[in-house]
C-alpha cells in the first residue's frame, strides 16, 4: 500500500502541474480578454501554487518519527502549514476584494472598460472543470490518510473552482448584454473573493484551534468514554483531556479501580484500553491512563 507521504506527495505535485497550466491559461487569457476578474482569478490560481510547495515542505517535516526534542512528533508543522495556506487565501481574497472595489467605483465615476473576450470565458470554464476535479481527488486522499494540510489544500482548489464560476458569471453577462454590464467582471471578482475569505476563516479557526490545544469534538470525546466503558473495572472515568497533534489524537485520562487490584491487573486493564482506541483512533495515538483506587465521600478506599 502506498505510504501516506507519498500518496500526499503524489496528489499535491498533480494539484502543483495543474496549477502551473491555469497560472499561464489565466494571465494570458485576462491580457488578451481584457479581463479583471480573470486577471485576478490568475492570482489565485497562483496563491493555489504557492501553498502546494508549502504543502510538501511542511508535511516531508510533520512524517518524521519523534524526537529527543520533538517527544509527541512533528505533526504541529502540518498545523503550521494549514495555517500558513489560510493566511495566504486571507490575504489573497482581500487584494482581490480591494482591487473589484476600486474598479466598480472607477465604473460609476465614469470610467469606461473594455468588455471582457470569450478567451477569457472559456478559461474560467476549462479551470472550473480542473479545479474540481483535483479538488474532488484531493479530499478523498486527505480523508483517507487525516491530514488537516491536505485537506486545506483541497478547499484552496474548491475556492479556485468557485472564483472561476464566479468569473465565468461575470465575464459571460459582460459578453452577452454589453459595454452597459461590463460592471460585472469587477463584481464577480468582488464575490469570489468572499468566498475565498470564508474558506480561510474556516481554516484558519480550526488550525488555530490545534495550536492553542484545543479539546477534541464532543463527539470523539464521547467515543472515548463509550470506549473505556466496555470494560466494567475501569470506573469513574476523569480529567479526561484531548487535544490534536497534526493527524494524530492524544488522549489523557484518569480511571479507578478496587483498591486491592494487583499492579499487574492495572496495567492489563490499561494496556486493554489502549489496544482498543488505538483501534478506533489510529496506531499512532498518544494515550496517557493513570490508574488510582476508588475514592468514597472524598476519600480514596483500599480494599
């Protein structure tokens, strides 16, 4: 089976080539189609390149093993790279945000542009069908292998294929009703770049999330304790802390048993437990499980 490296490797540098061909599709067809929005749709696609290399800088350091002084593993750089990706989707959605403002009000101040050309047209159709279809590719690997990068990298295609629906929208009422609408070129730059905005919003939040260690969600929380429950000697289940590092879970918690169990007892029961949300989170799941005797009114009970 391929490794998990390599398969994001592999969807990441096809992601890269077509990037690469949209880049020069785009810019080539936005000079000769005298097309804002194109224009600016080619600055995303660039964006979209440039966090591909970001993406296989970040996570070739995230896949290597723990260290004497990385001891839970590198998977934060993955972290690092999502959020890197936001932020460049962040900035991108507001330059391009800015610059359809400024050219609407240059409109309405009666300034004169050139209706957009159908080059610039059947660019933006060629990058929808592109752009989703290494979107769809791109999720179904991210899935697949739990890589938060990855997946931030698939939605940095979607809002690709969103912005060039949204340019085909405004460069083809621009072709079809005239000089008069030529205003919606600038303003469908103006919606893909919200979109684009959203997306980062929503990365950047999770990503920010896991680096300032925020809690699983509930729902896996639940799972855990669904989980310690099948065993009817680990009780009272407490101080159960998660958090994320990169594509790996690390699951703390406190349990009780008798008092008198035997420490060869405790420790079967605990290496149990183990084997069984490694199962269900993954092999390389970081759990700590401390053991200590029942507690009655307060007061630990020794049997």
């Amino acid at each position: 089976m391929e490794s998990r490296q390599s398969s994001i490797y592999r969807i990441t540098i096809l992601g890269s080539i077509v990037n690469l061909l949209l880049v020069g599709l785009k810019f080539i067809a936005g000079v000769l189609g005298a097309s804002a929005a194109m224009i600016a749709d080619a600055v995303h696609s660039l964006s979209d390149l440039l966090t591909d290399f970001i993406v296989l800088i970040f996570v070739k350091i995230s896949g290597k093993p723990a260290d004497e002084d990385h001891p839970y593993g590198h998977g934060k750089y993955e972290t690092l790279a999502t959020t890197i990706i936001g932020m460049a989707l962040l900035v991108a959605g507001a330059m391009l945000m800015a610059q359809g403002v400024e050219k609407i009000i240059a409109i309405f101040q009666g300034q004169q542009i050139v209706v957009p050309g159908t080059i610039a047209l059947w660019a933006a159709l060629i990058s929808i069908a592109l752009k989703e279809l290494i979107y769809q590719l791109t999720i179904r690997v991210a899935k697949r292998v739990k890589s938060e990068a990855v997946a931030a990298n698939a939605w940095h295609h979607r809002t690709d294929a969103l912005s060039s629906i949204g340019t085909a929208i405004g460069i083809g009422g621009a072709i079809i009703l005239g000089d008069k609408w030529a205003v919606l070129d600038p303003i469908a730059a103006c919606v893909v770049s919200i979109f684009i905005i959203l997306a980062a919003a929503r990365l950047l939040r999770d990503a920010v999330g896991e680096l300032t260690e925020h809690r699983l969600p509930e729902e896996v929380e639940q799972k855990i304790r669904d989980i310690v429950s099948e065993d009817a000697d680990l009780q009272q289940l407490h101080h159960l802390r998660t958090r994320q590092v990169g594509n790996v879970y690390s699951i703390n918690m406190h349990l009780r048993m008798p008092g008198d169990t035997s420490l060869n007892n405790a420790h079967y029961h605990s290496w149990k437990l183990e084997q069984r949300l490694r199962a269900a989170f993954g092999e390389n799941t970081i759990i700590n499980i401390h053991i200590e005797p029942f507690k009655v009114n307060g007061e630990y009970v020794h049997d």
